[in-house]
C-alpha cells in the first residue's frame, strides 16, 4: 500500500450560502502526479485550497503528509508549495526580492535559498531581470516567479492550479519536464487544467469534479476503457454532459448581426 | 528605531505571545517596503507623511482647546478628564479605521495566505502600526494642554508629567481597545458578515459619543446619585470590577486574532459574492435628462460600486451617523418650524448644507477605492464617452442626494408649513445642494473607485471639513437673519442659486472629465505608473 500524501474524505465546503463541495473523497500517493479536471466553477480551486490549507472545509477531515487540517495548517503550509490561479503578487516587489521572502517565510537558510533562487531564474532565464519590479514583468514571467517560489522550499506536496497558464511552449515543456522529474524524486503533485491532453500525457490518474461532487476517477487509460471514449477530452465531455459544439455559440452569432 | 527594536529580549516577549519573530521582523519589513513604494498606502501609522500631517493638525486643534478651557478655569482633574475623553474619542477613531482597514480588508492575505504564518505573528506585524499612530498623536495632541494646565488654580508643579503619562495610558489603552474588538469581531461575527460588521464598526467611537451624552443626560435626570450608596468603598470596588472585566475583554479579543485568522480572512476575500442584481430604475430618467448610454454607464458604475466598495462604504458610514442622530433627535424633539415661521430658528435651515457637507465628503472619496486596478478597463473606452460618464456620476450624486431628500422633505413638510411654503424652501434647498454639488464635483479627479486609499489626503479633510462648517454657519446666518424674513427675496434666490448652479456645474462636468482623460493618459503610458516608483 503506498503511503499517502493527501486524505480528503467526505469533505463538504460552502461559501455563503453556496455549497461548493458535496461530500468529496479521495487520496493522493507519494510520488504521484494527478490531474484534477473539471469544468469552471466545479470545486477544483476550492479543493487545491483547502488542501494548502486556506480555506477550512466545512465538514469532513482532511489529512496532508499526516497532518490535520485546518488544526495544524502553518505546518500543512511549511509542506506544501501552491502555484495559485491568478498571479496575484506583491507589484512593487522585484523577482528577488519576492523570491527572497517567500523563502525566507518558509524558513530555508540564507544560503541554500540564495543558491535556489539562482538556479530557478536561470532555469526560467528571467536572471535578467531578477532587479526589475513584478509590475513589468509579463504574465508568463509572473507565472515562472509564482512556480519557482512554490518549490524554494523544496515541499513534499506541489499544488498546481493551471501552472501553464501565460506560459510559451519552451517554458510549457520545461514545465512539464520539470513536474517530471519531481516525481521521479519522491513529490506528490495535484496538477489542476482544463488543458485535457497535457493531464493525458503528465498524469498517473485523474480526478474529474463537477458541480462539487466527484464523478470519475483513475488512470487516463482506465477513464477511456471505462466510458469507451479515444482521448481523455472525450471522457470529459460525455462525462460533464457537454457537447460537440455548445448551441449558445450560435445563438452569441446571431445576437451580433445588426 | 527597527534595528532597536529588534532584539534578543524583543524576540522573547514575542514568542512568549505565539509569534513567531523570525517572520514578524520578515512581515515588518515587507509592509514597510510595499508603503515606502506606494502599493500599500491605506495605513496611516505606515505612511510618515500623513502620521505627521494629523499629528500637526491636532497638535494645533488641541493647542486652541487647551488654551480655551485654561482661561474657564476647571479644576484639574475635570480638566485632566477633558483631554482624556478628547484624546480616546480623537484616537479611537483613527484607531478603530485603521484596525478594521489592517484587520478585515487584508489585500495581501491573498498573497500570504498559503504561506507558514500563524495568525498571532501575522496579525501582530499587522497592528504594530497602531503603536506608531499613538506615538505620534498622543503627544500632538496633549503636548501644549499639559503645559497649558500649569497655568489652572491649585496644578502641582508636576502636572504636566501626569497629564502626558495618563495620555499615553489612554492612548495605549485605546489600542488594545481596537485590537480586542477586531479579534472579537473575527471570532465571533459569520465570516459572510464580517465586512459588514467591520465597517459599523468604523461608526463606534461617534455613537459612543452620542450615545454618551444621551446616557449622561438620562441619568441626571433620574438623580442616579441618591440610588446608590456614599460609601467610598463601593465605587472602588465598583471601578475594580469595571477593569477586571475590561482587561478580560481585551485579553480574550486580542487571544481571538491568534487563531485561525488567516483561514477566516480567505474566506471572506470571497465576501459579496451575493451581490444582487437589482436595476434601477432610474436609467430610463438618466438617459433623457443627461444624454445616452455613456451617462447610464456612469450612474450605473457609480452606484453599484457605492454600496459594494468596501473603501467607500468604510469611510461613508461613519459620515451618516451624526445626520441619523440628528434625524432622532429631530423626531424626539418634535417637528421641525416652519423656515418663514419668522423669530424662532428652524432646523430645516441646515438640510441644503448638510448636502453640501455629505457631498464633499462623497466627492472626495470617490476617486478611491478596493478594486482601483481595474481602472485598465477605461483605457479601452473611446474618449468621447467620458463625457457622458461624467455626467453619469452627476446624475448619481444629484439624483440621490440632492433630489430624493428634497422630494422626502416636500412631501414631508407640505401639510404642516402648506404647499407654498414648502415647495419655496424645497426649491431654495435644492438650489442651493446643487450649487454646493456642481462646485465639489471638481474634487473628483479621476475616474471614480480608481486609486489606492491615500492616507496623506484623507488626514487633510479634518480642517477642510472644520473650514467648511464655518462657511455653512455664515450662510445659514445669512439665511436665517436677512433671507427668510422675505418669500420674494427666497424665491429671487433660489432663481439665482440654480442659475449659478447650471453654469457651474456645465464648467465642472467639462473639467472632472478632462481630468479624468489626463488621469487616464498617465495610467497608459506606462504599467508602473499605476503605482509609485521606487526612489532613486
């Protein structure tokens, strides 16, 4: 039995008056890369936060690297490194200089961190511009500065939420490389994307929310098999009930005839 | 003063109340390093030049009342009490605003959230502004009265020294004040009404005032002193009782930030989200009245955001607690004379001033606000359009606080004064409320809700606001004295005030929208314009 790096079991969570997740169970293994799928407004960002510990799930128990949440959540967050959805960053900040104090929360002594942030804005090849402000970096470098301050710590569990978003092709495959290779290394990673063949071509299995509930999940290929479908796209598709070309898209047309 | 403060025995106490120093002093920094750029500018106690434009501007304030009350010559100790009560109500209600803005609206929460910071280190680096906001007005305001008390009858020699020693008590006592009910707010009010509850609480300090005074007046008049007994004894124990509840209060509201704040603050960064969508119907009017989709747009924008921005709604709350005061007191003391009555003063001579007053205190803040980084979207509007949002934001300010009341007044006031001189008063009020709009408008710079909360400004309104209730005391003599004796001279007026009225407001209009078209061109030229640059 391999040995767990996330428990979420029967996790429920609302907003307001909004209930966002519906009982959702599931595990994440050592060393595993999986994908977690679903359509906008589904749960999946919800999820990813309350993993990173920063939102507390309203009922149920959620458990990462053995420690439980929210109860223990600084340590959860001494774990973990999250790569969030939007790109929010202290503007005023140079990639350094935030690089610095996201390592420096996380504890890493000064002079590792400052060998990692070497390594990282090399590999990023943003060392050119480490002394200038986030504010002018683009939306690509902000997404290279928010994965590379995600694994300064060096976490045991890497949280993805649409880490390519912004990103080139080059600095895509160096990604997925890199995801790669940190599994190799024992780090679990919950890589969430609507980009269906990456999580195809990078995931050991999947796990597919819709409207708060957990309705598939397992390998790519055992997702196909199950449902009949040739590509992970299709299994979403027949799975989420959407359709080959949504009829709204139509009508969007034809409002914008004068 | 940081390399100073920061030391082994510092660190101790820090850890001895769960913070973690390590991150404080990194937290410290950090906020230090975003106000001295410009991207957090919404906390005074970070902002040196605003901390020293209000300590100077209370230091005079204080100065005045101190010399004043020397010449009535109290007793020391009433005297002493004065300051007291005017130090905590002043610093309670820069403190309670700045707490709630630290506490309950924490941009970058977001940011920090996932990151290995307990909630006591990340609130402590948060609220240790406050001390610096007590360091500086605690003396600017009680500096010159302590030295002014040397000249009472019977002051010992040493009054000074006690005066500014219990100031800080005060002032320190006012801070944790602050931070407990914060901590009690965050641990107790639903995560969903915790804004809500945040911006109230910016009303606390003036309806504590209020309510005060209510309260003394009510127990004079019961003769509270002969129920309850002379024995000394009793209000020791009375007054031993009130602290030990008071600093059980503080203590569990302080204790309450230490938990699970940021979890909390996360949740409710997704607040509002229950918005509703009512329209209103007022769009059809505004289209007529001032010109196509662009003016809807405006009154639109500026309404909706008027009761959703957390920045606004903060600062406007406060703003409708003395007008609701008043308005019970109006009630409680009967109906309002009529303005013509002649001999007795009417309330009513207020009202078009007490517009003027809320819409320059509208218009100043509106340029600000939370979700000033959406000004982007404005860039891509054609230009022309300005104009007519222009007009939009005119048509807001004008049809809900200038018409509306005036309409409420009238129906009101009709039966009572008769028709004729109701409508005559409402016409003059709504004349003159229009004229007050259409000369504040031009403080409204820039596009409205499109700038970061400045501090330096905001510590400018108290003699702006001191200066303009002299004006309105002048005008309403003017009007009381000479003005309403005459219903020909009131209506010649009121014929003047919105003649002035549309031709200065024609001018504004024509000037915010420039203004807003220069803002705009700043903002586009250059990403980083939106924030301050780095010195040097």
């Amino acid at each position: 039995m391999p040995e767990s790096a996330v428990e979420f079991d029967q996790v429920v969570f609302s907003y307001e008056y909004e209930q966002v997740l519906h009982g959702i169970s599931f595990t994440l293994h050592k060393g595993e890369i999986v994908g977690l799928l679903g359509p906008n407004g589904a749960g999946k960002s919800t999820t990813i936060k309350i993993i990173a510990g920063i939102l507390a799930a309203s009922a149920g128990s959620v458990t990462v690297v053995g420690i439980p949440l929210p109860e223990r959540a600084v340590d959860v967050k001494q774990r973990i490194g999250y790569v969030p959805e939007a790109a929010f960053l202290f503007e005023s900040l140079t990639g350094q200089e935030f690089l610095e104090l996201m390592g420096r929360l996380h504890d890493v002594e000064e002079h590792t961190l400052q060998n990692r942030i070497r390594d990282i804005l090399q590999t990023f090849e943003l060392t050119g511009d480490r002394e200038s402000r986030l504010d002018t970096y683009s939306k690509g470098m902000r997404q290279k500065v928010l994965i590379g301050a995600a694994l300064l710590h060096n976490p045991d569990l890497i949280l993805l939420d649409e880490p390519l978003s912004g990103l080139d092709v080059n600095a895509a495959i160096m990604i997925k490389d890199l995801i790669a290779a940190l599994a190799e290394n024992g780090k679990t990673i919950l890589y969430s994307s609507h980009v269906l063949d990456v999580v195809e071509k990078i995931c050991d299995r999947a796990l597919i929310i819709h409207k708060g509930r957990l309705i598939a999940q397992g390998t790519p290929q055992d997702l196909m098999a199950s449902t009949g479908q040739p590509t992970l796209e299709d299994v979403f598709r027949s799975l989420t009930g959407s359709t080959q070309t949504n009829p709204g898209v139509q009508g969007i047309v034809a409002s914008l005839r004068p | 003063m940081r390399k100073w403060l920061q030391n082994p025995w510092t660190d101790r106490f820090l850890q001895s109340c769960g913070v973690n120093p390590r991150h404080y002093w990194l937290l410290i920094d950090l906020f230090a390093q975003l106000s001295e750029r410009g991207e957090m500018m919404d906390q005074l106690g970070r902002n040196g030049v605003a901390l020293k434009s209000v300590a100077i501007i209370y230091f005079l304030m204080s100065s005045a009342i101190g010399v004043i009350t020397v010449l009535a010559q109290p007793s020391a100790p009433v005297y002493l009490g004065i300051f007291m009560a005017f130090t905590a109500f002043l610093l309670m209600t820069v403190l309670v605003t700045e707490a709630g803005n630290s506490l309950i609206n924490p941009q970058e929460a977001v940011i920090l959230a996932h990151q290995p910071i307990n909630g006591a280190t990340y609130t402590a680096a948060k609220l240790s502004h406050l001390a610096r906001i007590v360091l500086y007005l605690v003396p600017g305001l009680n500096v010159i009265p302590a030295l002014a008390g040397l000249m009472l009858k019977n002051a010992a020699w040493y009054y000074p020294a006690v005066h500014l020693i219990a100031a800080f008590v005060v002032g320190t006592a006012s801070a944790l004040l602050c931070c407990s009910l914060f901590g009690l707010l965050v641990r107790f009010v639903p995560v969903r009404r915790l804004k809500a509850a945040g911006q109230l609480a910016g009303a606390l300090p003036f309806l504590a005032m209020s309510g005060g005074q209510s309260a003394l007046r009510s127990l004079s008049r019961l003769h509270w002193r002969n129920w309850l007994p002379a024995d000394p004894l009793f209000y020791w124990g009375l007054a031993g009782l009130l602290c030990i509840v008071g600093v059980g209060g503080i203590v569990l509201g302080i204790r309450s930030l230490s938990a699970d704040y940021l979890i909390r603050v996360s949740s409710m960064s997704r607040g509002g989200a229950s918005a509703g969508a009512r329209r209103s119907r007022f769009g059809a009017i505004v289209r007529w009245m001032f010109g196509g989709q662009s003016a809807v747009a405006g009154f639109a924008f500026v309404s909706r955001m008027m009761l959703r921005d957390w920045q606004f709604r903060r600062l406007m709350i406060p703003m409708f607690v003395y007008p609701l005061v008043g308005l019970v007191s109006l009630i409680a003391s009967g109906w309002p004379a009529d303005p013509f009555g002649g001999g007795k003063f009417s309330t009513m001579h207020l009202l078009p001033h007490a517009m003027g007053f809320l819409l320059f205190f509208i218009c100043s803040v509106l340029p600000y606000g939370n979700d000033y980084k959406g000004v982007w979207i404005f860039l891509s509007v054609p230009s022309r359009a300005i104009d007519g949002f222009t007009r939009g934001i005119f048509s807001v300010l004008w049809i809900n606080v200038v018409l509306i009341p005036n309409l409420i007044a009238l129906a009101l006031f009709a039966r009572p004064w008769g028709i004729w001189h109701a409508g005559l008063f409402t016409a003059f009020s709504m004349a003159l409320a229009s004229l007050y709009l259409a000369l504040e408008l031009r403080m409204i710079e820039n596009v409205p809700f499109s700038k970061q909360i400045d501090t330096t400004r905001q510590a400018m309104m108290l003699p702006l606001m001191i200066g303009g209730g002299i004006v309105a005391a002048i005008v309403v003599s003017v009007q009381y004295f000479l003005l309403f004796h005459s219903a020909a001279a009131v209506a010649l007026t009121a014929v003047v005030l919105a003649g002035a009225a549309y031709f200065t407001a024609r001018a504004s209009l024509s000037t915010v929208a420039g203004s807003i078209r220069f803002h705009l061109s700043v903002i586009s030229s250059e990403t980083t314009s939106l924030y301050r640059e780095i010195a040097g």
